[in-house]
C-alpha cells in the first residue's frame, strides 16, 4: 500500500514534514519519499491527513472508566485513596462484566486518539489483572499491566517498620506470574521493610511519588524522609507523578533511576499543581506522560 500526499511527524524530534508519500508492507512502514512511484500496489491519497508514531500513555488507571467525572466536588483522597477513596468502593461493589464494559471503551477511546501502547496501574490483585486482560481481548492495542496485592498499612505499621506476611506474599507471587509488574499505590501506604520485600521482585517496578502536597508532608510527619526518598527503596524503574518534588528530590531520582512519568492534566484536574518538568528535563530524568484515572480525566494525550 502507497499513503500519497501525506504529512508526517517524523524521527525521534518528530519533525513534520508536508506532502509526501509513504510505502507500506506487510505490518513495516517500509519507504517515506516524495519519489516513491506508484505500482500494483493499493494507492490511497491521504491528502489533508497527519500520520503519526504511535503514542504511549505512560501511566493510566483504566479498572475506574466506568466513575467518571463522579465525586468533582471531592478531595483527591476523598476520590482516589486505595485505601477509603470512593474509587475503592466503586470497584469492590460493581459487577464485573460492567467494568470490563466501560474498560473496553476507555482502550478504544486511545485508538482512536493515536495512543498505541498504555501503562496501567491494576488494583485488585490477581482478579483485577484477568478483568483487564479479559476486557482488552480482541482490541489491537498494547498493555503493560502493572498489578498489585491489597495490601496496604497504617501509620503504625510503617513506624513499626511491619513487613509483609507470608500469606501476603504468596498472592504477590501468583500476581506476579500474570503481569509485566507491580504499579505500587504510593510509599505512605508501605513500611520500609515492605517497599525493600518488593524492591526483590524481578519484573517492572513503579510507584506513585510526591502527587499531593498533602502526601508530601505526610511522609516526613512519619517518617522524617520525602515521599521520594522512601520510594528509592523500591528501586523503582520509574515514579509517576512527582508534583510536589523539590530539587533536591529531583536531584536523587536523576542519580538512581531517571525515570519519571507526569501526569499535568490529573493534577490540573485535581487542583493539585503542576509538576516542574523544566528542572526534571535540567537534570537529565527521562520523563514520560500519561493521563492517570480515567475517573478524573479522559486517556488523551493532547
């Protein structure tokens, strides 16, 4: 197939350029040139149109698709806490077949807005990760799952520095077993025992970091350390967010990992601010985007 008099955004510094042509074969976009003739092959003039790499959306909750725009009103906790947000309560109580409804049109809806690949954070365990695949069956696009247990501690579990129990770890094994990773709630909801047990795991690591400043604050009240310098515990391949990061902050994660994954529009969503990704960009982070909860904001990354 030859796409005629099309405009491309082409190369790592997706460089756009007007009125050109572009051979497909197979599944390869295999020539762009303005010199590529036309043959037996099927010609399409897209004239007008832009094509596009693929995009990824680095960081998604897709399991709340089916609660958007409900508790506007609310605080972030109020909405999203794993522990007591309204989120928690809407998928422990809603039929399953109906969240796998509304997970299937979140997954088009990124289609149909060139997102290609996504990463989603998975509540519920091992029946949260099958609900998702199940959901996600027979539409081309792209997943990394990242799961997790239900488990998460209080104030004084984390001063007691309590770890996982066994019967805990045996769910994380078999969660483990069915997905890319784990997508961990945050580092206040874990002791640092628990963050350095699952720092062990072999697969994909990421944690929520610094997304309130509320959070924030919370973790050097308990703790005395920052949100991200608990998270370092994990050995995290990435954290998400990182609104409320100061520089110091920033400085650690460009030393130990780099990876970071913001979310503006969430955060813009959530009147929570806007994370500085000019100084993440300074310090050499290499930083994705992603939409968060479909709950609070649509999966689009314009």
């Amino acid at each position: 197939m030859i796409l005629k008099n099309i405009s491309v955004l082409y190369g790592n510094d997706l460089k756009f350029i007007e009125n050109i042509n572009v051979q497909i074969t197979g599944n390869t976009f295999q020539k762009i040139s303005s010199k590529i003739k036309s043959t037996k092959n099927k010609v399409v003039n897209c004239k007008g149109l832009l094509l596009i790499p693929g995009l990824i959306n680095s960081h998604t909750h897709i399991g709340d698709s089916i609660a958007k725009d409900i508790a506007l009103n609310k605080s972030t906790d109020s909405k999203i806490h794993p522990m007591f947000g309204i989120k928690q309560k809407i998928l422990r109580e809603t039929e399953p077949k109906k969240l796998i409804l509304f997970m299937r049109k979140s997954a088009k809806s990124m289609i149909k807005k060139g997102i290609t690949t996504f990463v989603d954070f998975r509540e519920s365990g091992l029946e949260g990760i099958l609900l998702v695949q199940k959901a996600l069956s027979g539409i081309p696009i792209r997943a990394v799952i990242l799961g997790r247990i239900e488990f998460y501690q209080t104030i004084n579990n984390i001063k007691k520095n309590t770890p996982i129990p066994n019967w805990y770890l045996n769910q994380l094994e078999s969660v483990l077993k069915n997905c890319d990773g784990l997508g961990i709630s945050g580092s206040n909801e874990n002791s640092d025992s628990v963050l350095r047990q699952l720092s062990k795991t072999k697969k994909i690591r990421a944690i929520h970091c610094a997304e309130t400043k509320q959070s924030y604050l919370k973790s050097k009240q308990i703790t005395k350390k920052t949100e991200p310098q608990r998270c370092m515990l994990l050995k995290p391949n990435f954290l998400v967010h990182m609104t409320y990061a100061s520089k110091s902050d920033l400085r650690l994660v460009s030393k130990k990992i780099n990876g970071i994954v913001v979310c503006p529009r969430a955060n813009a969503s959530l009147a929570e601010g806007i994370p500085d990704i000019v100084q993440m960009m300074k310090m050499n982070c290499n930083v994705a985007i992603g939409t968060d909860n479909i709950m609070i904001n649509s999966p689009d990354m314009f």
